[in-house]
C-alpha cells in the first residue's frame, strides 16, 4: 500500500491518499480523504471527493496530484 499525506502548518494531516504499491501519484488509481480540524486541532469531519458522476467516493479513481482541485462532500 503507498501512502500519502499532504500536512497543515500544525501538522494535521489534511489529505491522506492509499493506492496499490507502484501507482505513481498522476493515475487515478488513488482513494483520497480530505480531513478538517476545529481550534483545539481535533478532528471535526472527514470527507470524500466527488467522482465523475457527481457522488462522494471512497473508491480507488483519484490522482493524488489533483487532490486539491477535487470537490469533498
């Protein structure tokens, strides 16, 4: 399993990505989770991006690369 992680300036992890080892970080073959925080730097939601037919998706279709262009819902 690769395993990618895009920090805040607190050290939270924002993103986090997973795929198959040897899927580089531009193949949409990525499950991404974006995560937010609240004042205390605890964890309030964790969200999924919208897939091409416009639902949140946990599945394995993302590029990493893109993680910040994706809507999370």
């Amino acid at each position: 399993m690769e395993i990618r992680c895009e920090n805040d300036a607190n050290g939270n992890p924002l993103y986090i990505g997973r795929a198959k080892v040897g899927v580089a970080e531009d193949e949409p073959m990525w499950q991404i989770a974006f995560h937010a925080y609240d004042g205390n730097d605890s964890l309030t939601f964790k969200k999924w991006p919208e897939n091409s037919d416009g639902n949140a998706s946990a599945e394995y279709e993302f590029v990493w690369d893109d993680r910040a262009s994706y809507t999370y819902v």
